[in-house]
C-alpha cells in the first residue's frame, strides 16, 4: 500500500461540495482522513482509510437525503412508517456505493491513491441488529421503498449489542457479545433535537376534564429518554434516500447526585442501568420474568418513541388529527410493535384530548399488521400481572378495546361463548395474557401474511374467526428480497454475465431476467455459466479451508442449509441424512455416490435447548465422517461459524443445492430460499412457505420436492401420529436413531443425544420420522440429476431467470397499492453549492434576530 496516498491531490476551489468525480472524491477522502480522523498518512490505519471512505459517501447520502426531506415536506405526502424490532441490514459501504452509482469513481480514486476497495469493505463492522428472515426482511423492504421512490421511515431499536457472535467450541454453541459499536458508526446521525420520553410503572387516576368528560391520567414512576439515530436508505438508480431511525435509551438523570454523595454507588446510577438496559441487548432472553419484562419494555420503548415521533413529523403541517390516516401508514411488522395500537389510542386521547370514538377510528385506518409466523409459541402474549405493572394505561386500554370488540361479536353471534373465548384480546387462564396478535388485527385496517401458504393458513386456522368476521382485512403479500444485494453484490462474476446478455434493466425490474431462457441452449453460455459457479465454490472452499480446517473437493455438490436453528426448520432432518450416507458407504466402501460437501449454518437463540443440541449433533457427525478413511473424502460436513448476512452473501452464490426442509405448514414464507435461488441453486424443499411458488415459477422439473403437503400434516396428527412405527419399520432409519441413542457420534458421553432420540421416537413434532424415506428417496433423485452436469446447469439457468417475482420491489409495489396506498415521490437534485448554503444561512439568522 502507498504510504502516501493522498500527495497527489490537485487542491482547487470548487463549488459542487459532493461531486462525483475522481479528482473530487480524491480530495474529500484526503479531507475526511484529516479533519475527522485527525490522521494523516503516517499515522492511518486501514480502518482510517475506511472511515474516511465512509464519511466521503455518507455526505453524498446527506445531500439527498436533505432534498428528499424537503421534497417530502413541500409536497405534504403520505409516508409509509415501518416498524420491525430487527433491521438486520449487513454492511453498508458497499450498498451505497452500487446504490448511489459511485462504486467505480471510488473504486479509481482509491487505486490512483494507492488503496484497495476490497480492503477498506473487509473493516466495516457488521451491524447484528436482527436474529435472521424477520430482520433481513425489514431491510430489503427499506431499499425497495428508496428505490420505488416511495416515502418511508423506519424505525426500530439501536441496540447496542447486536445478535451475538458465535464461536462453536468441541461443537457447542457459544456465545460472546456482539459490541458492533464498540469503534463507532459513520453511517449514523444523532439527533438529540427529536429525543422524547417514555414512561414506565406506575398507577393510573382517573378525572373529570374541565368538559365534563371521564379521563384517566398515567403517574409513571420512571421515566426515560429516547434519542433518534438516523441511517441513510438509499434507492438505486435514483436520487431518493429515506431514513432508518434507531432509538437508544438513557436515563432522564445520569445518577442521583444526592444518594452518590452518601456513599451508595451502585443505587446511584441504577436510573441509568435500567433505562440503557432498554437498548442494550437484541432479544434478551425471556425464560425468566426479568427477561420477560426487558422484551416488553424494548417493545413499548420504541414504539412509543416512534408514535410520538410521527405525531410530531405529522403535526408539523397539520392543526387536527383529521388526516392522519390520509398522510400517515404504519406497518407492524409481525407482534413486536402490536403494543402501538394501544399506545397511538393513549397518545390521542390522553396527550392530544380525542374522544375515544374518533381515536379508535384514526387508529384502526393507520395501522396495517403483518403476521410473520404460523408458531403458537411465537405469537406473543404478556402476562396480565406484568403488563399492568409496566404499563397500566396501556392495560386499561385493552380491556376497553376488548370490552367494546366482544359485545360486537356477542351481537353478530349470539349464544357462541366458543367464539368469545378464542377471538378475547385476553387469554384466561392460571395466568391471564394478552394476546398481541389480536390487538394487531382488531385495531389495524388490514392483516397480511407473507406466503400464499401461509395466508391461507393464517385464514383457516391461525385467524379463522377473526377471517370469518372481516374477510375484507386478509391479503397475501408473498416476501421477496432485494436484487441489489442478494445477487449484485453477493455475485458479481453472474450478475455481469447476465448483465452482458440481457442488460442491466434487471436490477430495477427483476420480470427482466426471464430473457435469460433465450440462452439456455447456448453451450457456449452454459459453460460459462457452470464456471462462474465453480469459481464461487473455489471461494467458499478456501474460507472453510481457512477458518475451519476443512479440505472439500469443489468438484463434489456443495449441499447448504443455513438460516436460524430451530426445530422446524429440521437441520436434524439434513443431519439424519449424512449419516444414513455415511453408513451405506461403510457397509459398502466402493460405493460409487455422488460427492457432498454438506453445509450447515446458523444461531441458535441461547435459550433454545434443543437448537443447542442440533449445532453439537451437526459438529459431532462431521467430526466422525470427516474423519472416517472409508468415508474418503466422498463426504464431508462443515459448519459454518457465526453466520451472518456478510457471511450469506459470500455462501449463497456458492452453492448447488438449497435445502428448505421445514415440516409443510411451519414456515411463514422464508427468504432464504429466494437467495439461493436467485444465485443458481436447485431447491430440494417441501411445499412449505414460498417453497410453494418458487417450485410455481421455476417449474417443478426444476425443483426437488418432498414430504407430506401442509393438509396431510395436519390430517395424520389427527389420526394420531406415532413415530415410533416410522422407527420400526425402517430399517435405516432405525439404525441411524441407534447410533445417535449408543453413542456412536458421542463416545465421551454416551447419552448426550438421548434428548433427540426421545423427542423423535415419542413427539416429534415436527415429523422427521414421517418425512425421513421420502427426503432420502428424494436425495438420491438430487444425486443422479447433479451426475449430468450440462442438464444440471439447464436448471440453474432457470432457476434465476424465473426469480422475477421474488423481488422486494414487487412485494412492495402491492403494499403501496393494496395497504398503504401511497404514491411514489420523484426527487429531482440539484448541486450543493457552499455559497448558496453560506447565503440561506445568514437569511435564517437575520430572520431569527
């Protein structure tokens, strides 16, 4: 590297402050290194260099992002307000570059500086501020609001330890914290000016108002600060940034200066613990009431400080709350932010002075819910006893929400207490809960699901009642994820080809790629094709080289599930597999099978025991196959450690085969399976989430499918499900659920994966047993078709070119038509003049003097 790489910059006077030209961006790197890093080049480090890279592209976002606001504010428009706990929005160096169309000035004025681009990506920090599809959801939604021009804000938690770090230690799960903070972020702007308060604990006193009319006032007992930290969105293609709005929390008073002075240190700051506790950790865990109680305070935290935001952006133009539900849309995104619906009716009636009615009207025609989950156990519900003692304002509210929603149930079905009991807003009990998935759909205007699968799921069973009262409020809005990232930036060798034969029209409307299938037959085509795969498995197999010791055949499939651990999701299921493979080659070592490198990745939430115990199995199998002589090679399992959307981007192109196994009827929608998709992989998958469509658009010659339909799930658990007769009737089955009972793969501790053998011979939940003969059978069809490289690679050329209806961009498109009903907002940019700024500002002081 150029130690000094800045000397050449020719210094003039120039009015276009964030130009785009080489020798601009050359000089404001050499500024930014200096006046904000406070280096010069015999002092800076890479990460420096970054940095100042960083602060470089975030005042071109700046400029924008100033015009958007402006534009959105003169125009008075409706804006999409989107509210998730998880943002999960990878680096963001590289996506503002390709977004903003600077990657190739900035790539030319780093090598002409004597910096490689490549180095100075690998030191951003990676933000963890999601746990997996929810969070990765949240943030190809955002881009496609910048890039369809769509005015949006979203908001959510800046927490200052993301999802964790994991490291796998003699095959375990461990867990250390993510401090993503802990050198600083350049891509964010505080903004103290807009901090607000939210209150917690307490008692509610009831009055009469100076009307005559019947109030209750909320006396908290504490009280704590949020403060915005923005993060620009940028679209592609366009001069639209939006904004992601992250709220920290901090104590009204450091510490009591009083009870330091007497000595008690601790009972000093405990204000500011519990308030920076709020935003301290991503999904803290719940299996204590402590952990409980931190969930639900995270989620009114943020909700409440971004209701109170909105009001205050919407009042700014506004003398009534007559409009709101015309210029305001908010999305729930799934039950996190469900406590809104009675936090917006608080905020109108108790701080702005609405009568209920009109409250509960505004209220209803404002939120929108989207339901992520078809899990009972994920759908929340809080404790009566907890709720009323964190927010009991907001408990009085829900009882009469409820009150008024029952007597209209009671009064379309009379005589149905079935009916009453199943659609209460409160679950009674031992414990009475609130159930947060009620709240969202009673007081939203319109409930999506994220599948067509799951919508019907959700309308026949989920939410049958709450369809049979309101069929108008049910739609589908199938997922989808973002071209930008998930195919231009995570393989650029295939993203040029296609671009080369089809244009770059793709990226902006992903219907395009269908012209790939004028290629198909094109040999020439194909072959280049099949090498671009194999340089990205080369890719892939260095890392694993790398940081986990492992030497794979790239010539052999490489077999990937990564995504979160859970039962569901049958990582298990896969695991069966390899060593069922394992055990044919040891009963009969020259068996000529197709090569496999089988790869795993994911966390598991550090609660979730039996998510624990699939990561040790998955680690302890392949410490026994890896290892085996006869196994030569011709197998091998690697775990891939802390994943992440980094880490995504780099396994999604490489791989051959994208396993989506979830039992039928469990996965929502699923995203995962679009990434690999979109990158060229076949889908070995059950007719799960969007497995369902997927398999619709690629056509099902091109898709591996097996298992039992969502309706047979439900009918064989209705005869009675007994897998124990899975067990005895199988053979290799059996054998395999022996070596897992023996000790086979756990020779220290024999016992250790009794927990799995009980579940699965007595429970199984999630039907493994019942799956197991067709997804091996099912394996074996994937064998044969990837023998026969050319028709192999046919597939795949397929696979992508029929991805166009998996684009965020058409996901969005529908929710701006059918739910929110906002139009895109063109922003025209002009350049920044200094001189002009310098003159604007001495009017504004002259005005203020």
């Amino acid at each position: 590297m150029n130690s000094q790489p800045f000397n050449d910059v020719h210094i003039h006077v120039e009015d276009d402050r964030t130009g785009t030209t080489v020798e601009t961006l050359k000089r404001a790197l050499a500024d930014n290194l200096y006046y904000i890093q406070g280096k010069d080049e015999n002092f800076a480090t890479l990460y420096d260099y970054y940095m100042a890279l960083a602060y470089t592209v975030r005042d071109r976002l700046v400029h924008r992002r100033i015009k958007t606001a402006q534009t959105y504010f003169n125009r008075d428009v409706k804006v999409v307000y989107y509210l998730s706990a998880e943002f999960l929005i990878g680096r963001l160096l590289i996506n503002n570059l390709i977004n903003l169309g600077l990657y190739d000035q900035i790539n030319q004025a780093l090598k002409e500086s004597g910096l490689n681009l490549d180095d100075l990506l690998e030191r951003e920090e990676e933000p963890g501020l999601g746990n997996g599809g929810l969070g990765r959801l949240a943030a190809c939604f955002m881009d496609s609001l910048a890039t369809l021009e769509i005015p949006a804000v979203g908001y959510g938690i800046r927490y200052e330890f993301g999802i964790f770090d994991q490291e796998i230690r003699d095959g375990w799960q461990v867990e250390h914290p993510d401090n993503w903070l802990r050198r600083g972020n350049p891509w964010e702007i505080a903004r103290p000016d807009y901090m607000v308060e939210v209150k917690f604990g307490g008692h509610t006193e009831s009055y009469t108002d100076a009307e005559g009319r019947y109030r209750s006032r909320w006396v908290s007992r504490v009280t704590v600060y949020g403060t915005p930290y923005d993060t620009p969105v940028p679209g592609y293609g366009c001069n639209t940034v939006n904004t992601l709005r992250l709220w920290a929390a901090r104590a009204s008073e450091d510490f009591d200066f009083q009870v330091f002075n007497a000595g008690d240190y601790t009972q000093a700051v405990s204000a500011k613990t519990f308030a920076e506790n709020i935003s301290k950790v991503l999904y803290p865990k719940d299996d204590t009431p402590q952990g409980k109680e931190l969930r639900l305070q995270q989620q009114y935290f943020f909700v409440s400080c971004s209701l109170q935001d909105i009001i205050r952006l919407y009042l700014r133009q506004h003398d009534t709350f007559d409009a709101f539900p015309d210029k305001v849309a908010i999305q729930l995104n799934d039950t996190h932010p469900a406590i809104g619906v009675a936090e917006l009716m608080r905020l109108l009636i108790d701080e702005y002075g609405l009568e209920w009615d009109k409250a509960w009207d505004i209220t209803r025609r404002t939120f929108a819910y989207t339901n992520h989950t078809l899990l009972a156990e994920a759908l929340e519900r809080w404790p009566v006893g907890l709720f009323g003692r964190l927010l009991p304002r907001h408990l009085e509210i829900i009882y009469s929400i409820n009150h008024s929603f029952l007597t209209e149930i009671q009064s379309r079905y009379p005589g149905d207490a079935g009916k009453l009991t199943r659609m209460s807003l409160i679950e009674e009990g031992e414990e009475k809960q609130i159930r947060m998935a009620h709240l969202a759909c009673v007081g939203s205007h319109t409930v999506n699901g994220v599948a067509a699968l799951h919508t019907e799921l959700i309308q026949k069973e989920l939410m049958r009642d709450f369809y049979e009262l309101w069929p108008h409020k049910f739609q589908n809005k199938t997922n989808g994820i973002t071209p930008r990232r998930w195919l231009l930036m995570s393989n650029p060798p295939l993203s040029d080809l296609i671009t080369e034969k089809i244009g770059d029209g793709w990226l902006k409307n992903l219907d395009e790629l269908r012209k790939l299938e004028a290629f198909v037959d094109d040999a020439a085509f194909r072959a280049r094709w099949r090498q671009i795969k194999l340089d990205r498995k080369k890719l892939l197999a260095e890392y694993l080289l790398r940081h986990n010791g492992l030497d794979v055949d790239v010539n052999s499939m490489f077999d990937v599930q990564i995504k979160r651990i859970h039962e569901y999701k049958r990582q298990i299921l896969n695991a069966l597999h390899v060593i069922t493979l394992y055990n044919r080659i040891k009963a009969n070592p020259s068996l000529d099978i197709v090569p496999r490198t089988i790869i795993f990745g994911g966390k598991a939430a550090p609660g979730y025991f039996m998510a624990k115990m699939a990561i040790k199995l998955i680690n302890s199998v392949a410490d026994v196959v890896n290892n085996d002589p006869d196994v030569a090679g011709r197998i091998k399992v690697a775990f891939l450690a802390n994943y992440s959307v980094s880490l995504g981007q780099f396994a999604y192109p490489a791989a051959d085969l994208s396993e989506q196994i979830s039992t039928a009827g469990k996965e929502a929608s699923g995203t995962g399976n679009m990434k690999f998709a979109l990158n060229g992989a076949l889908t070995i998958g059950t007719l799960d989430g969007a497995n369902v469509e997927i398999r619709e658009e690629v056509g099902a010659e091109n898709f591996f499918l097996f298992g039992l339909t969502a309706q047979e799930v439900m009918d064989l658990k209705a005869r009675g499900y007994k897998p124990m007769e899975y067990y005895n009737s199988n053979p290799e089955l059996k054998r395999v659920i022996d070596q897992l009972a023996s000790g086979f793969f756990s020779p220290k501790e024999p016992s250790l994966f009794m927990c799995i053998v009980d579940d699965l011979l007595n429970y199984d939940q999630y039907m493994l047993m019942a799956d197991y003969q067709s997804y091996v059978d099912c394996q074996e069809q994937v064998s044969q078709a990837f023998r026969h490289q050319d028709n192999w690679t046919r597939m795949s050329i397929l696979n992508v070119a029929r991805m166009g209806k998996f684009s965020s961009d058409r996901t969005i498109a529908q929710y701006c038509r059918e739910i929110w009903k906002v139009e895109p907002v063109h922003i025209e940019l002009e350049h920044y003049s200094q001189e002009r700024a310098g003159l604007k500002v001495q009017k504004v002081v002259s005005e203020v003097v």
